[in-house]
C-alpha cells in the first residue's frame, strides 16, 4: 500500500443507479422495501474493504410514481439495520439543515454513531426545490446563498451538542449515587439568527466525538462551506480536467481555511457498467438507455436543473438555458448538465440517455481492468481522493465491482486488502476531534 490510500464509499440506491434499473431483468424492484436487500448490499461492501455505505434522501417523492420508484426507507432507521448486519463498514445518510432542528439530527446521528461503534457519518444537504419546501408549510423554498448561512449555523449548533458531553463525564458510581459528573456536562445556550437551543444534548459523547461530515455541493457556496466544515465531499464530475480543477480549488479552500489538505477527501461519482468485454459492456449501457421512459426522464431532468423542459421535443439540441444566477436549485449540477449538453451539442433525448445512469455522475463502460485503469488515472493525478461507487444494478452490479475492480486495485497496490481502524475516521485517517469544552479547560490549565 502507497501512503496515499484510495477511498471507495458504496452509494446505495433502490435496485440501482439507472434510473431504469427497476425494469432491468437483472433487479427485483420489490427489494426497495425489503431490508434485507439492503443489508446485503452492505455486506456486499464491507466484503470488498469499502469505508463505508451511502444513502441519499429527499423530502419529497423525486420523479413520478407512475414510471419510477417512488418510495424509500428513511436513512438512518435503514443504517441502523445495516449496522446490525456488518461490522466495520461506515455507515453514511442524508440529512437536509433546511427542513430538520439541529438537536433532532445531532441526536439521531449520536445514537447511530454509539449503535454502530462509531461508523456514523452525515452528508448534509440545504435542500433545493420548491416541492421539498412545500412540505414543510412553505410555498417556495429560502435564497440559495441563506440556505447555506442557516447550514453554517446548523453546524455550529450540532457540533457544540456533541462536545456537551466531555469524554469522561460518566462517573457511574453506584456506591457513591454519582452517575456523572455535573461539571463536565454543559448547555450550550446558543442564540443566534436561525436557532436557539439550550442543551446539553441528551446522550453522552459518542465513540467518534463527531460523525463524519460529508458535504456534496459544489457549487460556491457549498465550496466555501465544505471547505469550513466537511471532511469528505461527494462531487459530480464529468471530465478529468473538470474534476482536476475542483479538486485543486477546493483543497486550496481548505488550506485557506487554517486546515490540512488531506483532512477533506474528494469522491467524485462513477457509475461502472461493467463487462467481461467492452462490447458486453456497451450493450449493457445500450440496454439501460433503452428502458429509460421519456416523459419521466424529462420531467425529472427539469426538476434537477429548475428549468421546464417538458414541452421541448426530443430529438432538437437542448434551449439555451438561463445564466446560473437565475437558478434557485442545485447551482452547481445546473452548471454540469448545461456544460454537458452545450460542449456535445446534445438534442434533450441524448441529453435524458447520458443522465440516466446517474443523474450527471461519470458513467464508465467497460471491463474491470478499464474501470480500475480510470481509477487509477484521476486518483494519482490530483483528480480524487477516492470514488463514490453507484452500481447501475443492485446487488449484481456492486458484487461484480467487488470481485472483479477491487483485486484490480489492491494489486496496484492502491488499496486495503483488509481494515486496520475500528471506526470511519480510522477508515478515512482522520483523527477524533477533541471536544471543545476540555480542549478549553486544558488551556486554562
């Protein structure tokens, strides 16, 4: 093993990551409410050294219920049982800041941290789209650039709730009466713009200190604040120079920032369609595209870029869309879908046929030995720190990456052949952070 360590994180997703996965003959679209399914899947993963397991999740039905699946279990419930069914994967979720109240998610994500033994890790999302926002007594969703202030103080909040419990304030003392040690358990008292919670958190500090953060925006906003807060970031990228170009700006963010480059690891998304041969491959990839229901596939794009395209035909190049500060949504996945369709001159049924595999994450065809020389390329060209791994087809496509990539890579010598660490962070190499309220203690000492 080199000193720089490849990451694979397994982005789990109904039956898979095309969206036309359900009506592969390879899926079973009624595993998406079978638990066991998904805590194959995990097993799946753990078997092929992955740090960890990712679910996304939204606050609304994404698509339609006529032509795709529709429902999903929520995160962390779900990651609860996985939890159950593996020992050292981590164990990642979704949780947006706009529509949650920091001391609910600092909770959840604590006990998933402590049911687990410390394999717990948030992707925080602000959530864009009027639809999300519509479920929570709004009519349209906040300004881009507030979502991501409230984001900002969400963190604050949850990450003092974790530190309200210093390491060693359990005394436990049966003889004595004394459970823990008042002084060194401690409200927060937070005021600020968008929250005002008292504290402490009610559960004592959990074995990470703090869940791993992860940060998927990518757009300016969302670079400056995983330059702030995350320490692994899920991005969308389509070419090798593109994916260069974020990663070099976001590690100088971070440097800015007062903090160690390595302390954030960069996964873009890759969606392997793999082959015995390239041909197996390319049909594979032709097959999926084949299946994809185009009144859905535009509806859903139009919702992904916040621009109506439903009434443009299928086979004329994509409008020209508007500037990128007209868009309230997703700013940064607007960019990429825009970038794509102008620098191919895509007509909108290439355009569906090129997202389908995953929603603007690289799709890349071919043999295992392609897919590992991929990997290698971007990861030792300061192009990733590692990959997120979202399996066209579930289970069969994550246990082909499994037995076949992975050898691939651990041959390189580019990655694990076993864990060495207990927890995420150890997966990861990030250290435990120490808590505020000792780290303060200790200085006054």
């Amino acid at each position: 093993m080199s000193d720089r360590e490849l990451h694979l994180n397994a982005f789990l997703m109904g039956v898979g990551h095309h969206e036309a996965a359900w009506r592969h003959p390879r899926t079973d679209p009624r595993a998406v409410d079978d638990v066991a399914h998904f805590q194959n899947l995990g097993r799946i993963a753990e078997r092929g050294t992955f740090d960890s397991v990712f679910l996304a999740d939204g606050v609304q039905i994404w698509g339609d219920v006529r032509h795709s699946i529709a429902n999903r279990f929520e995160p962390v419930t779900l990651l609860t049982a996985i939890a159950q069914a593996t020992e050292h994967i981590g164990l990642i979720a979704t949780a947006s800041t706009g529509f949650s109240e920091p001391y609910n998610l600092a909770r959840l994500f604590s006990s998933l941290d402590h049911i687990s033994g410390g394999r717990a890790g948030w992707n925080i999302v602000t959530t864009a789209g009027d639809r999300s926002a519509q479920n929570f007594n709004k009519e349209a969703n906040t300004e881009h650039a507030e979502r991501y202030q409230r984001a900002a103080e969400f963190l604050d909040v949850v990450t003092a709730l974790w530190d309200s419990w210093e390491d060693d304030a359990l005394v436990v003392d049966g003889k004595s009466g004394v459970f823990a040690d008042e002084t060194k358990v401690h409200e927060i008292n937070h005021k600020g713009r968008f929250f005002a919670v008292r504290g402490p958190l009610n559960s004592v500090r959990s074995p990470q200190g703090h869940p791993l953060l992860v940060q998927a925006g990518s757009s300016e906003d969302g670079k400056e604040f995983a330059a702030t807060w995350a320490e692994a970031v899920f991005t969308a990228q389509q070419t090798h120079e593109e994916a260069t170009a974020f990663y070099t700006d976001l590690k100088r963010r971070v440097v800015a920032n007062g903090r160690s480059a390595d302390s954030v690891k960069v996964l873009p998304g890759i969606v392997p369609v793999l082959g015995g041969t390239e041909a197996e491959a390319d049909r594979l990839a032709d097959e999926l595209t084949e299946l994809i229901v185009p009144v859905r596939a535009v509806r859903q794009l139009s919702e992904l870029i916040g621009v109506d395209l439903t009434g443009h035909p299928l086979d004329e190049p994509v409008p020209a869309l508007p500037p990128v500060t007209r868009i309230n949504g997703a700013k940064s996945r607007f960019e990429l879908v825009r970038d794509l369709a102008e620098r191919e001159k895509l007509t909108l049924r290439q355009l569906i046929g090129r997202l389908g595999g995953g929603r603007g994450h690289q799709v890349v065809a071919g043999t295992p030995e392609q897919i590992a020389d991929h990997i290698e390329l971007w990861f030792t060209t300061g192009a990733a720190d590692g990959f997120n791994v979202m399996a066209p087809l579930l289970p069969s496509g994550l246990a082909e990456f499994v037995d076949h990539v992975v050898p691939l890579l651990r041959r390189r010598n580019l990655f694990r052949s076993e864990y060495t660490g207990r927890t995420l962070r150890d997966h990861y190499g990030l250290p435990r952070p120490v808590n505020r309220y000792t780290e303060a203690s200790l200085t006054r000492a």
